[in-house]
C-alpha cells in the first residue's frame, strides 16, 4: 500500500487560478491552494510583491486592527505570497492573541513544526469545541506518527460531520492505518458536501487504486485531471488506474507529462518519488515494445541513485528468476537483457518498482 501513499507528496501548493470553481483555501489541514488570485501586473513580478495590498494603516481602530492584518494576510495567501501572510498573521495575533481566526490560518502555513501546534492549542484554550482546530492538531499528530491522531479526528468528526476539510484529513489517517473502507467512505461523504473538492478526489483514486478496483480509479482521476490538468499526483493516480487496466500507452502518456519524454534530464533527488514513476513508465515502455526509451529511464534512475540503485535492482534480480545476474553495481548487456525480461512480468515488474 505505501507504493500508492507516495503519490500523496507530489500535489503542489500553487496552482492557476482558472481551476478554482469551490474554495480554493478550506477550513482545516493545509491551505488547498495557494495563489489563485491574478496579478495585473503579470506572474514574473507577482511573486516579488507587485501585487501586494498597501500595508495596514496604523491609524485603524484598535477593534478592527488585529482583523485587517488577517485581511491582508489572506490577500497575501491568494497571490502566493505566503511567508508575507505568515508575517502580517504574526501581526494579528501580536495585536490580539486571542483573534482564533488568525491562529486558525496560522497553524494551517506550511513548514511551521511546533509552532503549528502552539497555535492550535492557543486556539482551542479559546474555543474547545473548535472542529477545525481539533482536525488540525489531528493532521499534526498524524504527521508525527502520533497513534492519538485518529481519536482527535474522530472528535472532529463528531463536531463537524459536514466538513469536507475534517473529513479528508481523517481519511488520510485511515489510509495510513490501512482502514481502506473507513477511509473512502468519508472521502464519498467529503465529495457529496463538495463534489469539486480536489484533494478528496484524487486521495480517493488513491484509496481505490490500493483496492484494486482500477475502473474507479480512473474515474476518479480523470475528474481530478479535468480539474487540474497539470497535476503530477492526479496524473500519477491516472497512469497507475491505466496500468491496472492493461492501458500502458495511457500510462505513458501520463508520466511523460509528469516526468518529460524519456531522457530529458531532471533535478529529482534520489529519494524522490518520481523513481518510482521512472520504473512504472520503463516498465509500460518494454511491454509496448520501446525497448530503447524504456533504458533511459533506467538512466536516469541510476544517474539519481548511483550504483546503489542498480545494486538494489540486481538483488531483486537474483532473488527473482535471474540467479546469474552479478550483483556488481554495474550497467552490463546481461544486466539490462534481464531488466527487459523482468518487466515483460507483471510479477516481476512490480517487485522491481517496490524494491527500488
């Protein structure tokens, strides 16, 4: 299962405005989208401040001073421009630390470790039936290991059962604690309460995929690719359902839209997920007959891993029907005769891509 939990880490946090037809922000978990909002002075500047609103005027009533640092903050948030929204957050609580909606959008900023926390608490002291913050200390137990985090989000639940923010981040427990069931069945019920809502689309592909029933994963994923075309987790979740349903020319087709045509070079790091979709389209790439292309995604793999990875492949290799593959770390004709063998098997194809 934790092959298909890797497609969870590619869904980046910028994305055009034109796909946002619901609410680009949410309630609980991380922001949904970051940068929806146009800049009439063009993307190449929005991202120094071109766009920026003025800062807050000092003369504004103490009463109102705290909420328009929160204003500005989400005008910041909508133009990408998120460590500016940390900063004038940073400034709404420092004028009334007890604004819960400023600590709410706070806690929610990425890359904050226990600051998060400390806010989420500073909001609950203030609101203990708060559904969101309660959901949001849920996804930063999960994100630690914490086993607390599914009753946290059971609370939340309970509090909030028509939020689809509360409902995702509990099915990314349940997917994590392989309650496969548990966990798309609240993703349906997120989807009943926001039939656009991005990220409980394309987790459940996800969910659906680690079932087996590829049929509906494709249905899921081609609504979450109309959605978002350029999405590299959408578009993995595609080429997985695709691969599933024998579809290796579709599979294709998606991951050189992730990856770009095979051989272009990358700056992935060598743990990086995207070895996997390397293996998955070298594979597809073999049993389509394009032998040739299917070895510069080995290329690349081992320009990424080194021989360690080709060290990897040849123990699966040896262990795995190919006992005279020599376990050298070395690129030799025996050993890419017997990579081409592996992947024309289902079987060993997918041992390969799990191994690496």
């Amino acid at each position: 299962m934790h092959h298909f939990i890797l497609l969870l880490a590619l869904t980046p946090l910028t994305w055009p405005s034109s796909a946002w037809a619901g609410d680009p922000l949410g309630t609980a978990g991380p922001f949904r989208s970051t940068a929806w909002a146009p800049c009439e002075a063009g993307v190449v500047v929005q991202f120094t401040g071109a766009c920026d609103p003025p800062p807050v005027d000092p003369k504004t009533p103490s009463d109102r001073l705290s909420q328009a640092h929160v204003d500005r903050a989400l005008k910041l948030v909508s133009l990408g421009r998120v460590p500016q929204a940390r900063a004038a957050l940073d400034e709404a609580v420092r004028t009334d630390a007890r604004n819960i909606t400023a600590l709410k959008l706070r806690a929610r900023i990425p890359d904050r470790g226990n600051d998060a926390e400390a806010d989420v608490n500073a909001g609950l002291a203030i609101d203990p039936l708060d559904a969101d913050l309660m959901a949001m200390r849920a996804y930063i137990l999960h994100g630690r290991g914490d086993p607390m985090a599914l009753s946290e989000a059971n609370r939340a639940v309970s509090l909030s059962s028509r939020n689809a923010d509360v409902l995702w981040i509990r099915a990314r427990i349940f997917l994590e604690t392989q309650e496969l069931q548990e966990a798309e069945d609240d993703l349906t019920r997120a989807l009943d309460i926001e039939n656009d809502y991005f990220r409980a689309r394309q987790l459940r592909g996800v969910i659906r995929l680690n079932f087996g029933r590829f049929g509906d994963a494709l249905e899921d994923a081609n609504i979450a690719v109309n959605q978002q075309p350029w999405n590299g987790s959408a578009l993995h979740v595609r080429a997985m359902a695709r691969a599933g349903l024998g579809d290796f020319q579709g599979l294709v087709a998606d991951l050189t839209t992730v990856l770009g045509e095979p051989g272009a070079p990358t700056i992935a790091d060598p743990s990086s997920a995207l070895n996997d979709l390397y293996i998955q389209r070298a594979i597809a790439l073999v049993r389509l007959g394009r032998a040739h292309e299917a070895m510069m995604d080995i290329d690349t793999i081992t320009k990424l891993g080194g021989a360690r990875s080709i060290l990897k492949m040849q123990v699966y290799l040896r262990s795995n029907g190919f006992p005279d593959i020599p376990i050298d770390g070395r690129r030799t004709q025996l050993f890419e005769d017997a990579i081409k063998a592996c992947f024309i098997n289902q079987a060993c194809g997918r041992g390969i891509a799990e191994h690496i």
